[in-house]
C-alpha cells in the first residue's frame, strides 16, 4: 500500500543509519530512503532549498523517522518546526531515539509526533521492530497523499 512512498530519515549517527538499511532491505522494504545527518538539512530537504533546490533531489517524503539527539538543530526543533508548517504538518514523523526518557516522550507527542520509537539495543529486537513497522504503517495505514501543492522555495 505505502511500498512506494519516500522515506526521510534524520539520523547523524552512521552505524544506526546502517544497520537501519540493513534492516530495511532484510525486511523486504523497498521504499526509497532519503538521509538527512542534520535538523538544518532535513528542513532544507523539506522545503526543497539550499542543496535541495534541485527539482528531484528532494520529494516529499511520506513518512519521516527522526532521531532527536541532532548536532545543531535538534530533532525536538525539526518536529516543531515540521509540525508547525501547514505544507508539511500531514506528513507522520516517527520519532527514533535512543532516548526513553519520559519527558522526551511526552515532547514528542505534544508536538505531533505520529509515535515515538526507542532504538533497541540488539539486533534481533532491531529487526522485529522494523519488521513490525513495515506491517504497521507500511502495509496497513492510510497514508495522507501530497495535496499537490508545491513547497514554498525560499
């Protein structure tokens, strides 16, 4: 259903980026996967400005998995800001941390995060996670479809 939807994911740490492909291609997802390392760049990619002003090099992701713990613009920011946009603010944001603290939780539903995964620590957890993800929001929920309008270029 959702097998062709773009995916952004803010994530600066290598490894976790990945073994998140790794998963994602053992896991027969074939969505197509756009990375971000930065808050600043995820919000350039969003907006399709900076060295995302290239038509193509940025489409409108379908879903977003966001790590908070960015250098720079942190993903608390990037949720806020995302959420905050009307072009943007349809666009489901899993957040991915590595962070369980509840206050962190709350912030990230407060500011509409669609949910909140916490990066579990081994593979075989990794791996049913992701394998649950795909059945989940990949293979049964109605995603919402770009309204077509462009994204402002600023």
């Amino acid at each position: 259903m959702n097998h062709e939807l773009p995916i952004l994911v803010v994530e600066d740490n290598d490894e976790d980026f990945d073994m998140l492909q790794m998963t994602f291609q053992s896991a027969s997802i074939l969505n197509p996967l756009y990375r971000c390392a930065e808050g600043e760049e995820a919000l350039e990619f969003l907006a399709q400005t900076g060295r995302y002003a290239s038509t193509g090099k940025a489409p409108r992701p379908g879903l977003i998995l966001l790590d908070l713990n960015l250098a720079g613009l942190d993903g608390r920011q990037v949720l806020e800001r995302v959420k905050g946009d009307r072009r943007l603010k349809s666009i489901p944001v899993l957040v991915f941390s590595t962070s369980d603290n509840p206050k962190d939780v709350q912030s990230a539903y407060a500011n509409g995060a669609s949910g909140y995964l916490v990066k579990p620590v081994d593979l075989p957890r990794f791996e049913r996670m992701i394998r649950l993800f795909k059945e989940f929001w990949l293979d049964h929920i109605v995603m919402p479809e770009d309204d077509g309008r462009e994204v402002a270029r600023g």
